[in-house]
C-alpha cells in the first residue's frame, strides 16, 4: 500500500478579488502559477496558468464563458477552449491529447485557497 501526499492548502486571494467570468494568477510557494476562475454562477476553478500551446503564463487572462453548459476560458493567445473542470481542450483538432493541470479550489471566509500537494 503506498501512503498518499497529503493535501495542502495555500490561501491566495480573496474571494471579491476575483471578478464573476473572469481570472487572476496566482502564485503557489513552490513557483506554481495557477489561473483561479469565478463563473457566472459563483463556482471557483484552479487550472495551470501557462497555455500549453504558447508556453506564456496568460491563462488568468482569457475569455471565461461556458461551451454547451461547460465552464470554460479561452486563451488570450491562440483562442483554445479548456474545461474548467477538467483541464480538457475542447477543441476538436487536438481531441484528448491536450489538458492543462487543474487544482481544487475552495472559499473559507470569503478567502480562496487553493490545493496542492
């Protein structure tokens, strides 16, 4: 049986800090830059900031809107879809080959925190 890594969680912002359909950066104590997203509906989500088809840290920046019911932003570079909760490009020319890492997210006290281990 192998012992999993305990999850940590690292407060990053407030929660009024991040504007309904938009993004910030933010960065994690190991140099981790991770994109917090905040829908329409409240929901708070946690993927990698750097654009896997760029290479720039520009994810925070992109259009956050939904694509059939699904959360999504949208890069500011090349225009790609990612899930929000999965991390999944939506794009059908890259199929399920592309994703960019996710990270849970939760709202203490108005405070958002996000998990890393």
């Amino acid at each position: 049986m192998t012992a999993m890594a305990e999850q940590t969680w690292v407060a990053v912002c407030a929660a009024e800090a991040v504007p309904r359909a938009s993004g910030v950066a933010a960065l994690l104590d190991d140099g981790t830059q991770v994109a917090i997203f905040r829908t329409e509906d409240d929901r708070f989500h946690g993927l990698s900031n750097v654009d896997p088809f760029s290479g720039a840290a520009v994810l925070s920046r992109g259009i956050v809107g939904d694509a059939g019911g699904v959360p999504v932003v949208a890069s500011p570079v090349y225009k790609q879809r990612f899930d929000l909760s999965t991390g999944r490009c939506l794009d059908a020319d890259t199929g399920d080959t592309v994703c960019v890492a996710t990270y849970p997210v939760r709202v203490i006290d108005g405070v958002v925190h996000v998990g890393s281990s």
